[in-house]
C-alpha cells in the first residue's frame, strides 16, 4: 500500500517523515518505529505534524484531536481507517491507480473548487472492462487520425473526467496527446467520446469517493461503507531515496555534486536549503504543460526524457536554477578556464597526501564498510595523485566546501575534454599487481583480495599544461561528476587505449576503487569562478 510522508527542515538537512495516522498516540508510536533522533527529534517531529495538519503546537493538537477532530469524523461518519483495515481507496482498478500526490496536488494547490467527490474505481469490479469498451465503439473516430488512444491518457487529475463537480466542462474533459502543436483537444472526436466517459463514470453507483474538508490542510476521502482515508498539503506518496544512501553519510554529501542529483532533490523538496520558502509544485499539471511546450518548440530535437522536459519547463517559468554558489576568488594553484558561459578554477589530481590528510581525520571512521578499501592502491610516493572510489571523491569535495566555503564539485566530461591532452600510449604492463612477494602482471585469483596491492610499475611521469598535470600512463583514468543508475560512474580518460581487455570506461562501479579492473582512478576538483572575476 502507498504510504503518505511530508517533508521539512531540521537544524541541518531536509528530511521526509512518515504521517501516516491522525491518532497522537499512534503517531508517536510511528516515529518510534520509523525514525530517530539523528533524522530528526521526537519533540520537532511531533510539533511539525501539528503544525502541518492544523497550524497549532502538538500539546493543543492533542485536545483539537478529542474535543473537535473526532466529533467531527464521527459526524460525517468516518469509521475506520482504510491501512488499519489494509484497504486502498485511492489506488484500485487500471487506468484508475492514483498516487497521494497527485490528488492533494490537485485539491490544495490548483485553485480550482474543491469537488465533492472523486472516482477512482473503489470496489467497481468491471471498471477496465466497461471503459475499454467505450474505447472500443469509437475507435472508428480515431482511424483517419492514426492516433492511439489508451484509457491512460483520458485519466488524470488535471482535468474533471474524474471528479464530481456541480457544472460540467468540456475544456476540463481531454485526452494527454501531443503533436507538434502541443496538447490535441479541440477534435469534435475527442469531445464525443470523453463526454461519453463522463456520462458514464457519474452514473456509476460504485467507485466515488466521497471529499471531505476538515479544514485548509486537511482532507477527508470516504467510501460509502465509511471507510476513509487522509490527505494533507504538500503530501509526498514515497521516500526521496538518494542515490548515495548506503555509501555516504548525509555530512559528506556536497551541496553541488551535478545537476540531475541537483533537480531530483528540489523537485522532491520544493527547496534546496532552509533559505529558500519551499515551492509547492502541482507536478502532475507541469509534467502536462512541459510536455505541450516541449512539442510546440522543438521539432526537430530528439525527444529527451520526461525528467528533462520537466526540468527545462521549470527553468524557463524561473522556478528552478541549478546554482553553483560562485566564488569570488581563485585558488592559486588551481588553473583557471573559461567554458561556454562559466569560469572554472580546476585544480591539479588530488595527491595521496592531500587526500589521506582528509581521511584520518574522521571520515575514516564514518566510511561505508561496503567501498573498497583504499591502502592496496596508494601503496606509492605521497605526491603521487590518489586512487579511490567515486564516493571517496564526493565526500572530499564537502570537506573542501567546508574547508573554503566553496562549492566544489568534480569535472564532467566536456569540461574534461577541454583540458585534457590527448594520448595514444601502449597500455602493456604500466601496472603490476603485488600478493605474498609475488608480481603479476594480470590480477591474479587470491583468497585475500585486501592483501592484493596495485602499483605503477615503472616512476610516474606526466604532461603538464598550464597547473594541471596528467599520468602518462594509460591504466590511470579520473572520476566524473556523471553518476548513472545502479552506482556507476563515468571515466575520464587521456588516453586512447590499447589493450587486449575491454574495459566499459563509461560504466564502472563507484563503489569500487576498479583494482580488479587494472585501474588506478583518482581525481580533481573544480569551482565556479564570478564572471566579474579574472
């Protein structure tokens, strides 16, 4: 079953917290279960949620709770609790699996009526069957348009095909279709059969569920056998799982690490810092009207992702910037670049020294068991640039953040390309394994893959240009700021390789130091300078 959490700021972070029950009882026993002081305090989380579903403190929600709140249930006849009982209201037939958010989007942020009641297919057993077949019967309207239609794109709650509202209209009845002139929904086709749907979805004894303010945060949704469930403003339908969760703790995360990571945080949080007033977003109707821009403007480019339309819809309204918190000064030993529209100070490859200095400190301690560990592969001169994970490179950007008060992050690969020499080098034996006195120079099959030590095999030696300095070796490769799915990372590389393996350089675990790959990769980080810095 979906579960409803809201989002707020303590001392430190944003946080989600679960706000899954009215009971003050109930609700203290889910944040003994769920959650800790480290995430957040008892006595913050307890006031938040107060706050959030009727603007008071926790001490007088506690009496609204008995003395108004449940009166008030018991008058509109709000019996049980749908999770008690493990029932879905809201998510239950196809097409009609709607999310938390979407409807308290719709109720609290669309200024549009609140409607009495909303359809979503409650226990109406032939719902897919029968709206299949109105589908069906006038798929001939369609034909000559060569148009698919599914149920999908007639379900949503930007329109009214779906609510129950005293005056009917047609300009809130349309299909989520798009060509090259944006959203189709003036076809007289269209109209027939969409007003067709709603004809027969109010006549539906079945599936409403009736719509029941308490007061401007808080919304009752009940079935006519008195089972309800809840929704509030600003709700969120699922957790904000990070990508580093399980690899980084929360205080080595830097605040720019690329811009994807960037918008997934303020998309979910509608802020990024405790700075800023949260932006409360009516995603689903966005998500629309990105993608009727999207058609309408760019014809000729290929279609991105959904993510991105709805990224570039937020950028241009001036609701969301991916800012990098430029400085005003340049580090001397970093070189300095100019880069389409930006100023970059880059500096040279962290060395071992440089790094370890940063890691016995505390973060050693802290460290996820699960990356590799790293003295196996830094088994060189101290001036020799390090090797480490990509999670080791993020977090030493966040001790350089608090260090300079500056926004460091690591290099993507176009900014990359531009620094970078380019080299053709044979790759043969530039690194040699070292196990129990033994050379190899392939990994060898050990039972103690720590004990198994990395190594160039022959004294460094680089190519320098301008600050910066670059390993003429071509087993030496550098992290990007480009994280994909399922904790890989892009390389960059120097060099073009010849070697007998194929190596999938764009592709690598971040969690590992690559060892096992015949790989030493290390890193260097950047900041934006001011424009009106030289």
């Amino acid at each position: 079953m979906q579960k409803k959490y809201f989002t707020t700021f303590t001392k430190t972070r944003l946080v989600y917290c679960p706000l899954n029950n009215l009971v003050p009882e109930k609700i203290k026993q889910d944040y003994s279960s769920n959650l800790n002081k480290e995430v957040i305090t008892r006595t913050q989380y307890l006031n938040e949620i107060s706050n959030l579903l009727c603007s008071t403190t926790w001490s007088n929600y506690i009496y609204e709770f008995e003395n108004e709140l449940k009166p008030f249930m018991k008058k509109n006849g709000l019996i049980n609790y749908c999770k008690d009982l493990e029932i879905n209201l809201i998510d239950t037939y196809y097409p009609f699996n709607f999310k938390y958010r979407d409807i308290s989007d719709r109720f609290f942020l669309s200024n549009k009526k609140l409607p009495s009641a909303i359809f979503t297919g409650y226990k109406n057993t032939y719902l897919e069957e029968n709206m299949t077949v109105i589908l069906a019967h006038n798929a001939f309207l369609f034909e000559e348009e060569n148009l698919e239609i599914s149920l999908e794109s007639a379900v949503h709650l930007i329109g009214d095909l779906c609510l129950k509202n005293k005056k009917i209209s047609e300009d809130e009845l349309f299909f989520q279709i798009y060509d090259e002139n944006g959203l189709i929904i003036h076809e007289e086709s269209h109209k027939k059969i969409l007003k067709e749907m709603k004809q027969w979805v109010l006549k539906q004894k079945d599936g409403w569920i009736e719509v029941i303010p308490y007061n401007e945060n808080l919304i009752f949704l009940k079935s006519n056998d008195g089972i309800y469930d809840f929704i509030f403003k600003g709700l969120r339908n699922d957790k904000f799982i990070s990508p580093f969760e399980g690899f980084l703790k929360t205080e080595d995360i830097p605040s720019i690490i690329n811009e994807k990571y960037d918008f997934r945080f303020w998309l979910y949080y509608g802020r990024k810092n405790k700075k800023e007033s949260i932006n409360y977003l009516w995603k689903e109707r966005d998500e629309h009207l990105s993608e009727i821009e999207f058609y309408k403007n760019n014809h000729s480019i290929e279609y991105p992702s959904p993510t991105e339309i709805l990224k570039d819809y937020y950028k241009n309204k001036n609701l969301y910037f991916y800012s990098t918190n430029k400085s005003k000064h340049h580090h001397e030993r970093y070189e300095l670049i100019e880069f389409e529209d930006k100023k970059l100070c880059i500096s040279p490859l962290i060395s071992i020294n440089e790094f370890f200095e940063f890691y016995n400190s505390a973060y050693k301690d802290r460290r996820f068991d699960k990356l590799e560990e790293l003295y196996s592969v830094n088994f060189e001169r101290p001036d020799y640039p390090v090797s480490v994970t990509w999670y080791d490179a993020i977090a030493y950007c966040k001790y350089l953040q608090n260090k300079y008060k500056k926004s460091f992050r690591l290099l993507t690969s176009k900014e990359f390309e531009i620094i970078s020499p380019k080299l053709e080098l044979n790759c043969e034996n530039e690194l040699i394994y070292f196990y129990e006195n033994q050379e190899f120079y392939e990994k060898p099959n050990v039972k103690n893959y720590e004990n198994l030590l990395l190594s160039f095999k022959e004294p460094l030696e680089f190519i320098t240009q301008g600050k910066l300095n670059f390993p003429i070796n071509s087993r030496f490769k550098e992290w990007s700021n480009v994280f994909r799915d399922n904790n890989h990372v892009n390389l960059l590389s120097s060099t073009k390789e010849y070697y007998k393996y194929e190596i999938p350089f764009n592709a690598v675990l971040a969690s590992s130091t690559n060892k096992y790959k015949c790989l030493k990769v290390g890193f260097r980080v950047c900041y934006e300078l001011s424009k009106d810095e030289l």
